[in-house]
C-alpha cells in the first residue's frame, strides 16, 4: 500500500504536497519487487505457471494491475481518508448544485 500511494504520489498534480524522496520511492520499489518476486516465484508459483502457460504472459501484469487496484481501495476506504476526503461536501454551496438540479429539470 505505500509503495502505491508514493507511486501515485509522482503525479504532477500531487508532487507538491507529496514528501517522499527519490531514495524512499527506490527503496519502495525494490521492495515491491521483492515481493512480487516472492509472489510468482514461491508462495504461488503454481498458480503462476498456470496462468502463464493457459492464459499468456500478460496475465502476470493483469493480476498486478488488479493488485494496485485493490491497494488504491484500501486507501480509498481508511476512514482517515474519508474524513479527509468527506470535508470537501462541507464546502460546497449547496444552492449553486440545487439550481443545477433544478436547471436539469429535478424537483425544487
């Protein structure tokens, strides 16, 4: 999980509020790969030789891409994240979206 979250946290869009090094992300990295060495090499190298003989190397990067979705939902469901992420509904101007719902033909 923090591997991704300072993975993500490289986005031009976040790097400024982001504090992670480049010696941090690398040492993320190289962990992540440890682990996903671990992954397909012993604890389910069976299932790993499976999926690549039956359904092709590409499967290997599907089921990390489905990995990192999975890592993202996590911290997307923290409930420290949702009480940061909640504090943005107090701040809108609830009048403005009540005319757009009207606007859009919606009940008063």
């Amino acid at each position: 999980m923090t591997y991704t979250f300072v993975a993500m946290a490289q986005h031009p869009a976040v790097r400024p509020y982001a504090s992670a090094t480049p010696e941090q992300l690398d040492q993320l990295q190289t962990r992540a790969a440890r682990i996903m060495e671990q992954s397909l090499t012993e604890i389910c190298r069976a299932e790993a030789i499976s999926a690549i003989r039956f359904e092709g190397p590409a499967s290997i990067g599907s089921a990390f891409q489905a990995f990192g979705a999975a890592a993202t939902s996590d911290l997307m469901t923290d409930p420290a994240v949702a009480k940061g992420l909640e504090g943005v509904g107090d701040k809108l101007d609830t009048g403005k979206l009540e005319a757009l719902g009207i606007a859009a033909g919606g009940a008063r």
